[in-house]
C-alpha cells in the first residue's frame, strides 16, 4: 500500500510538473489558449510538449538506471553519470560529430548508445562481480576520465571551428529546441531500456543479501548482468544523445525516494523513475523560467544542483563509517 | 531423497582443490564437514549448491544431475547460508527473511503460504520480536539469526551453512547449531562446515573430513570423531573427553 501511495502522488506531482514545463518559458503559455491555431497553440505544439516529453522520458531513464546500477553494484554512490557510462556515451557522440555524421540522424544516437555500451560493460566487467566498492569506484573514474580525454581529443583535432562549437555546446546538456524527431528517436529507445532495468528488479533483491546468496536462490547472474548493461546503456545511450550530458540525476533521486521505499532495490526502481522524470521536467522549466541573458543550460544546473548533493551524501556516509 | 557426488574434481587457477572424491549425504541428518583451512570444505560446499562447476565427475540430487536443474528449482531445493554476513540495504528484518522466498515467489509478490513460511521462520529462529527492526543495524548474533531465517524460509529440502558459527558468541553458537539440528530432525538434510570440533561433536550424525581436497574419512560420528583421524586432518593431537553432563569434548592439546 506504501508503495501505491508513493508512486501515486509522484505520478500527480509529475502531471503537474508537466503541465508547468506546458506553459512556462520566455513566454508564458496560459492554457486556456494551448489549443489555438495561433503562434501560443505552435509553441505548445511544437517546442513545448516535445521538450516536456523527452525531459521526462529521459529523467525516468537516467533514475531508473542510478537506481537500477546502484542495486546491481550494491553501491549507494552508483550514477551513469559518476562512473563513465554518460560519457563513454558522449564519447560515442562526439566521435560521429567529429566524422560529420550528424548529416545522417540517426547514427549519432546509434555511437552514443555504443559508447553507453561499451562504458557500462567495461564498467560490469572491472568491478561488477567483486562488489568491491574500491574497485569499483576506481574503474568507474578510470573510464570516465578515459572517455573524457578522448572526447577533449576529439574537440582539438576537430576539422573547423564550427564544429569544435557544435561539439561542446551538445556537450553540456539541455533540451532547448528539441524537435518531435529527438522524441521519436529517444523515447522508444528509452522505454525499451527501462523495461530491461524493471526486468532485473527481483533479482537486484536478491543481491542484497550477496552474490553467493542470490546465486543459491537461483539468480542467474549473467543474465542480470546483460540486462543490467543493455538497459543502462539503452537509456543512458537515448538520453544523451538527445540532449547531451545530464549528469547527478541518477545519483540523486533513488537517494530522495529510497527512505519511502522500503529500500529495496525493486521498491526503489519505480519512483526513481517517476522523481526522475519530475526533477528534469521542473528543472527544465525553472532553467526557462530564471531571468538571465541566454538560457543556463540544464546540463550545468543539475551538475550545480547534484554535486553539492554528492559531497553531503559522502559527509554522511563518512559520518556513519567512522 | 538423497544428495550426492561422484568422482567430484575442482580446479581453480591451476590449482588442484578436489581430486576425484565421491561421497553421499542422508536427509534427516546433520553431517558436519570438517578439515584444515584450504582443504576444499567451501569449494565442496560451492560445488553442492551449484555455484561452482567441477570439472570432473558430478553431483546429483534424487537422481537428477544437479546442473541439469533449472536455477530457480535448484535454489527451492538447496539453501545456503553463506560464510560471511551479507546484507547490503538498509531493509527491515521481515523483508531479509521474505526474500528466501525468492525461488518460490510468483511473478506478483508473496502469496500467503510464502507469508506463512516466512513467519515460521522467524519463530523458529527467535526473530519475530526482530521483524520491523534494520538488519544491518542488529548485532552480529541477532543477524546470524536472521540471515538463518531467511534460508529456512525457503523450506529447503537440503540446507547447507559454511562456518555459521564465525562470530558467534557461545550462546548464540548454540542457539544455531539447535536450530540446525531441529530442522534436520523434521526430515531435511543438513550439512555444516565447522571448526569448533566440540560443537562439531555436539551436533554432528555423520561427519566427512576433508584433507587437500581428497576425503580423509566419513562416516557415523563416533566412527570419525577420533584423536587419530583429526590428528591426520589438522595436524594436532586432539584428546577426546567427556564433560561431568556427559557432552563430548574435544580439545586440541598440541601441535604434531
């Protein structure tokens, strides 16, 4: 019953989250005039409701994956973001801009999901089965600073200033002027990863009690690591390919609902995916709304927002160590 | 019923662990399995659950090559109580004993024989008291019983536990070993690593001793249980005594 409740006023915040990001931005949309045929009813149309979609596709996504890789490393400090995953992505990106691939649309999407990939299985493959929080945090920075001197490489060697601009303005995230196209290419992509991600939910219980313990009670671990690798790097992939770097929200969100879930990674999945989707959609729209020359970008807010948020989780954690 | 092996070898690294050892465990009985450090106990144990391969030779259970079983069925026959505490979320205690449910639940969460199961293991186990407490915050005692309960929730028909004693302060040693030997007496089969011989005398119906990975002895405790067989497996002169209540003592005296 808990948890009924719990998603069920997550889900009413995040409709009227969405209905926030509808109407605001540098103009106020009143909703009364949503469905006009005038300029109100195009932005609505065609800037508004696909940014809100994919803002919330992709917040569901990147808080299903934290909570989904936070449960399968049994590591409360676990985030795409963190440990590499979005930025072997963004390297995967950046390599078919680099090429001039962004002339075919789809293969950017396509190196970026490889990226996530490869990051998430180098990942699972370093540090994933010795559950060894060392371990693990140095693979994870290994490959994010990896991914990230490549992805530099990429930026200077880069054949005209033109596209050293388009390089790092995509690489600090935001979902200005998205398109129904990034919605249509990013949200199935994101979908499908988040029901590979629910898939791994009893087996992530499982885990709880250790490898050796799951394992007993049939868990079959290479199936969960596949899953766990695919869905991450579905979702991850999806989401920063369309709008780039979002970094911290993976970190954060299981965090804020893991006290009202009982904990338990399978508990915790659903309303991380919910108060993911919620944080980006009114972080989006308090990004439009703040009164400033050009439009912060959402990429920077939440690293401002999320990496504070780190440093109290690692006072408390040390605090409760020590 | 019956669990056994054939002809059971284990390599790890390059390393010979188990060369070639047969032997065969009774249900309704505890068999404690006993040995010096590195002398394969956990990796037999790994081999009976299924978590590790061997190369050679094979185990079965009623008749059924055990790594033919599907996991989920394996794991509603087979429960094991790992070695070391393991609890990693900060989840309450009648969520810890719900998941040995694990290997039976249905796709939609617990139905009320899984319920039922998990509070019968908590009485039998002393938990009840514990059920809306953290696990990770309990002591060690109170987890060891708790992490017990969570795999007699999941009613077993073979029940295996390495070194459950590690940790335990003596009262809670016993308190285990009882709660082993209980389950054992309803027709279930047990199987313990040990260390402590006297608890492993207290306990044990049938005891196997291993030696760098071959079988040393097996049999009936008072067959096995003497100074000159744990006197080849540990190296040690052991004197076989009896307490003034008529409980086995066995004491190691001196290094051979």
């Amino acid at each position: 019953m808990k948890a009924i409740r719990l998603n069920g006023l997550l889900a009413i915040a995040l409709v009227a989250g969405m209905l926030l990001s509808l109407a605001a931005g540098k103009v106020w949309v009143a909703p009364s005039t949503w469905w006009s045929d005038d300029l109100s009813g195009l932005i609505i149309m065609e800037l508004r409701i696909p940014r809100t979609i994919l803002g919330a596709a992709i917040g569901a996504g990147l808080g299903t994956a934290g909570a989904a890789m936070q449960g399968y490393l049994r590591n409360p400090l676990a985030d795409p973001g963190v440990f590499g995953v979005s930025s072997s992505a963004a390297l995967g990106a950046v390599t078919s801009l680099y090429f001039g691939f962004a002339m075919t649309p789809w293969l950017l999407p396509v190196f970026a999901l490889i990226g996530a990939g490869i990051g998430m299985g180098l990942l699972a493959l370093l540090a994933g089965r010795s559950g060894s929080l060392i371990l693990f945090t140095l693979a994870g920075v290994i490959i994010a600073s990896l991914a990230g001197s490549l992805t530099s490489l990429m930026i200077s060697l880069a054949p005209t200033p033109f596209a050293t601009t388009e390089i790092v303005t995509w690489l600090m995230g935001a979902l200005t002027d998205r398109s129904w196209d990034d919605v249509k290419l990013a949200v199935p992509l994101i979908v499908i990863g988040m029901v590979f991600l629910m898939a791994t939910g009893r087996s992530l219980d499982a885990l709880t009690l250790g490898e050796d313990a799951a394992r007993s009670m049939g868990v079959n671990v290479l199936r969960l690591q596949w899953l766990a690798v695919i869905g991450v790097g579905l979702t991850v992939g999806a989401s920063v390919a369309a709008a780039g770097i979002i970094g911290f929200v993976g970190l954060i969100v299981p965090h804020l609902v893991r006290p009202f879930a009982d904990h338990r990674p399978s508990a915790v999945m659903l309303p991380s995916a919910l108060a993911g989707a919620l944080l980006i959609v009114v972080a989006d729209s308090m990004v439009r709304i703040l009164p400033s020359v050009s439009e912060l970008r959402l990429g920077i807010a939440m690293a401002l927002l999320g990496a504070p948020f780190f440093m109290v989780l690692l006072f408390k954690m040390h605090r409760e160590l020590a | 019923m019956s669990l056994s092996f054939e002809a059971m070898s284990l390599t790890l690294r390059g390393r010979k662990i188990l060369s070639e050892i047969s032997g065969r465990f009774q249900p309704g009985k505890v068999t404690v399995i006993l040995g010096a450090n590195g002398a394969g106990k956990s990796s037999l144990l790994s081999c009976l659950v299924g978590l590790r391969e061997p190369q050679g030779g094979s185990v079965t259970l009623d008749d059924r090559p055990l790594l033919s079983l599907e996991n989920r069925e394996r794991g509603r026959l087979i429960g094991l109580l790992p070695q070391r505490p393991d609890i990693h979320w900060n989840v309450d205690v009648k969520t810890i004993v719900g998941l040995g449910r694990l290997p039976h639940a249905g796709r939609w969460g617990m139905s009320a024989t899984d319920h039922e199961a998990v509070a019968k293991a908590m009485i039998a186990t002393d938990c009840t008291g514990l059920a809306d407490r953290q696990a990770m915050r309990l002591s060690g005692g109170e987890q060891g019983r708790v992490l017990l309960a969570r795999v007699l929730a999941g009613e077993p028909q073979w029940l295996l536990a390495d070194e459950p004693l590690a940790s335990l302060d003596p009262a809670h040693q016993f308190d285990v070993l009882d709660r082993l030997k209980n389950y054992a007496k309803s027709g279930n089969g047990v199987i313990v690593v040990l260390h402590d011989l006297t608890q492993a005398a207290r306990i044990a119906d049938n005891i196997m001793v291993l030696k760098e990975g071959s079988i040393l002895a097996a049999g009936p405790r008072e067959e096995v249980m003497t100074a000159e067989v744990m006197g080849q497996a540990y190296g040690v002169e052991v004197q076989i005594t009896t307490s003034s209540t008529g409980e086995p003592l066995v004491v190691p005296v001196r290094r051979l």
